[in-house]
C-alpha cells in the first residue's frame, strides 16, 4: 500500500508506532505534528471505530479461505488485494463529529 510509505515527519519525529498504520498521509501528518492533540487513546478508538471497509463485492465468506483438513482459516487473496487498496477505505462520521478540524485529511463515508 502505497500511502503507508513513511512520510519525513516519520523519520524525523518520534512518535506512537500505531500512528505508522494510520491510512490516510495527510492526517499521519497531523497526528505528529499535533501530538499533544491527537496521539492520545481517545483518538485510536474513534478512528478505529470509524474506519470502514467499502466496496467489497463479494459475500463476505468470500473474505475467508478455510482448509477443509484443518479447519484454519485465513484471508483469501481477494480479499487482501481490496482491504491494500486506499480507496476501498473510510472513516463514518462519527469521527469526522469528534474531529471536524481533520475531514480534509481523509476520506468520508458517504462522500
């Protein structure tokens, strides 16, 4: 995934290492730039109870390979292709509720 390239910010500030998963560069910025504001655990749980998976076209078992000897299941290609996509990716507006100051940094669901 391209987007998740380092930004130079991260090389040259210290910050979270959650902070490296966050999706979208622009609001990767602002979390360490501002971290005072938004490195904090508040922020992790909004933005990960907003963050959606869109445009899945498949049944949702689709999602899943399961070995029919073992019984283990994992992620199907498919399905690990479209989740390394950031297009396929949101944040609902609950987050964007809590945080209107970042709309710009990312993408909304329903926008």
């Amino acid at each position: 995934m391209p987007e998740l390239t380092p930004k130079p910010c991260q090389n040259s500030i210290p910050h979270p290492q959650w902070v490296d998963l966050v999706l979208w560069p622009p609001l990767r910025t602002t979390i360490i730039e501002r971290q005072e504001v938004y490195a904090n655990e508040e922020f992790q749980s909004v933005y990960s109870a907003s963050l959606r998976l869109i445009n899945w076209p498949c049944r949702p078992i689709d999602a899943l390979v399961v070995d029919p000897q073992s019984g283990e299941m994992w992620l199907s290609d498919t399905f690990t292709a479209h989740a390394m996509r950031v297009e396929n990716w949101r944040l609902n507006e609950n987050f964007v509720r809590r945080y209107p100051e970042l709309r710009g940094c990312v993408a909304v669901e329903g926008s």
